[in-house]
C-alpha cells in the first residue's frame, strides 16, 4: 500500500500532473489571480447595490429592479460577447471590460463622497457593469484552452471554481464587515482597489500569439448568431446546459439579489448577518469542488450538473422556510454545493462539447441564456413586494426543479456527457 501511494504521490509531482501543469503555465496564473479578485468584487458588489438600494428606497421591487439593469445586458449583447472576442482577440476584450468595471466603482465611489448619488445613478451604471460582464465573463473562459490546451480545461476550471468559492465566501462577508465599520462608500472603494488590481494582473499577460480558431470574421453578426442558434440546437449536450442555464437564471439565482431583504426583514439581521450568509454559499462552493473532484471518478459530467442544479434548487427552497439563522446558513451551505456542481460542470461541458472554431459561440450561447436573469430578478421584486421574499423566490425556485427535471429527461445526451469531446462538438 505504501508503495501505491508514493507511485501516485510521484506522478502528481510529474509535470504532465494536471492541476501541476496548469499552474506552471505563467499567463494561466495572472488570468486565475484576476478572475479571483473580479469574482470577490462581483459577490461583494451583490450585496452593497442591493443594500444600498434597499435603504435608499425600502422596496424589494427596486432591488429586483436595479438587479434587472445588471443583468439585462447579458441577453441583449452577451451574444455579441463571443463573436467580438473572436475578432478583436479574447485578451484586449477582457483587459477593456474590466477597465470599465473599475470606472463605473470609481464613479459610485466619487457619487456618494460628493452627496449626490440618485436611484437613477444606480440604474446607469448597473446597465454599463452588465454590459462589462456580459463581455468579460464568457471571454475569460473561452481564453482558458487557449492558454492550457484542451486536456486540462477541467483541471483549469477546477482551479478557477476554487478561486470563485473562495471569492464567494470572502465577497459577502467583506461586503457585510466594510458595510458595517465603513458604509457604503468605504465598500465601493474597496472594489475600485479590487478592480484595480484585477486590471493590472490582466496588463501583465503576454502577448504570445495563440492558436487561431474562431469562426470566419466575413459574415455578419446577425448571420453568425443564426449560424450559432443552429450549432447550439444540433448539439444535445450545449443545447441541454443552455436551457438548464436560463432556467438557474431566472428562477433559482435572483434569490442572491433578495438576500439583504431575508437577512433584515426574515432573519432580523444586519449588515455582518448578511454577509454571514452570503459566506455560507461561498463555503458550500468550496466543499463542492472537493466533492466533484472526488465524483468524477464515478460520475459523468452530465449527472453532476445535474445532481448539483438539483441539490441547489431543492436546499433553496428549504432555505425560503425557515426563519432560524442558523437553519437558514446551513441551506445556504448546501446551496453552495450544488451550485459548485452547477458552475464547474456547466463551462466543462460546453468546453469541451464544442468544436475549438465554435468555442466562442457557444459560450456566448451561455453568456445569453444567463441573461434570462434579470427578468427572474424583476418579477421576483414585484412578487416579493406582493406576497413576501419567502413566498416569491420559494414558488420560483421549485418551478426551477421541475423544469430543470424535464430537460434532463428529454435530452439524454446530457447524461451522457463524460468529459471527453463530443463527435458533435466537431461537426
């Protein structure tokens, strides 16, 4: 047994060891510093817009609101996203997306030292942080085989997950301790520091050429989305992980934008409460990648996404029950589990489904499919100013079960999806 193991130990310390040979990739690890510190802004971004709002106005419908002009851009340019990092490269795409995230920090920052930030500030810039993530985040990850080759995009995202978990657990929990020393305005220069920071890791990618492999740059836009409406529907696998996205995003997700009304209103908790919570999601995204880690080796990619969707569905529903801190934590916990399952399982898939030409489409596919968001987002504000947060967000999220379900059945091909490229992924 002793020697079992030392001849293991051995080959993780070999180069060719996945997680070893991704991190010995320079360009990787300045790419998975900054999206570490663009994901803590992210999650801490989530909770301060939201109680800023929350207390400027004392209306869930505006927080659901605000949350809609965040996210909308991902369904009207998220298309756009993959087809214009295709053309101008995926780095000088990410590195402008993120100069305008820090901008728009800057300016709340500057906003609220000079007294003079309105809801219809709020409003502007969160249409234009949308529109910056819409581009950035499928960019990012489109950029990643780019950087260590196909075989080792799971290892990849693997590595990226833990930063995101790590920044999900730090994020609300920073949000809610600088919301509490700090206000809001120590918050949001904190996450122009952040973004800052972000900013110049992504400076220092070199400028390596990397392999060529978008789609022709002849046509239109409007014929390449067509063509990739075509390409995302003849492949079960992308086709079945876009619609479980939409799906997320506009029934089971917005719950993230409504916290701050749980944590005050439910729990009777305030700004360190809150971020207590949001921590607990970034907690469970940690134990998740251990376990999807320790589950690919007896599962298809295909049955952790979904074993993963559902498990977060099914914890948030029984999360909208309680009315216990403590009880409502631990949910908040199994939520993040799954939702590590979710996010790790649902790039992988589409990675490595699709052909290396049609990689930037069918992220875009995704990035659009996350832009059903906003619309989960504004109609939970309007029922939760109706019928209560609990209520609204609880109906959505089991509807989200029972849809996510009948994909599952109906395009089998998802369940089959192992971690290796699909034959349709190079038609």
């Amino acid at each position: 047994m002793r020697t079992d193991f030392s001849k293991r130990f051995a080959r993780f310390l070999q180069p060719e060891s996945g997680i070893r040979a991704t991190l010995a990739n320079s360009d990787y690890r300045l790419l998975l510093g900054s999206s570490t510190l663009w994901w803590l802004a992210h999650y801490m971004e989530m909770i301060v817009l939201s109680w800023l709002v929350l207390e400027l106005t004392d209306s869930a419908g505006l927080v659901g609101l605000v949350g809609f002009c965040r996210s909308i851009p991902s369904l009207l340019v998220g298309g756009f996203g993959g087809l214009l990092a295709d053309r101008i490269g995926r780095r000088p795409l990410i590195i402008a997306s993120q100069t305008m995230t820090f901008c728009m920090y800057a300016v709340v920052a500057l906003l609220l030292a000079a007294g003079m930030l309105q809801l219809w500030h709020l409003v502007a810039i969160s249409l234009t942080l949308g529109c910056a993530w819409a581009m950035d985040w499928p960019t990012r990850r489109a950029l990643i085989p780019d950087l260590v080759g196909r075989p080792r995009v799971i290892d990849a995202l693997m590595l990226e997950n833990l930063g995101m978990s790590i920044a999900r657990a730090l994020g609300p929990l920073l949000a809610g301790l600088v919301l509490d020393a700090f206000n809001v305005l120590g918050c949001f220069l904190t996450l122009s520091g952040l973004s800052a920071v972000s900013l110049l890791l992504l400076r220092g990618l070199t400028r390596q050429p990397i392999p060529h492999t978008s789609s022709p740059s002849t046509a239109s836009p409007l014929t390449l989305i067509r063509d990739s409406v075509r390409y995302v529907r003849q492949n079960q696998s992308i086709l079945a992980v876009t619609l479980i996205t939409m799906i997320m995003n506009m029934l089971a997700f917005p719950y993230m934008n409504f916290l701050p009304v749980f944590a005050r209103d439910v729990l009777h908790q305030g700004p360190v409460g809150l971020g207590y919570l949001g921590a607990s999601v970034g907690i469970g995204n940690v134990v998740g990648l251990f376990l999807v880690n320790w589950s690919r080796r007896f599962a298809s990619a295909g049955w952790i996404f979904i074993a993963g969707t559902l498990l977060h569905c099914l914890a948030l529903l029984s999360f909208t029950t309680s009315s216990v801190f403590a009880v409502s934590w631990s949910f908040l916990l199994l939520v993040g589990i799954g939702h590590a399952c979710f996010g790790i399982m649902q790039s992988s898939i589409v990675l490595l489904a699709a052909a290396d030409e049609r990689r930037g489409q069918a992220m875009g596919a995704i990035a659009v499919a996350i832009g059903a968001g906003p619309f989960g987002r504004l109609f939970t504000g309007v029922l939760a100013d109706s019928y209560g947060a609990p209520l609204a967000v609880g109906g959505e999220v089991a509807l989200a079960a029972l849809l996510v379900t009948m994909v599952a059945v109906m395009l089998p091909g998802l369940r089959q999806v192992d971690g290796s490229r699909e034959s349709a992924g190079s038609a």
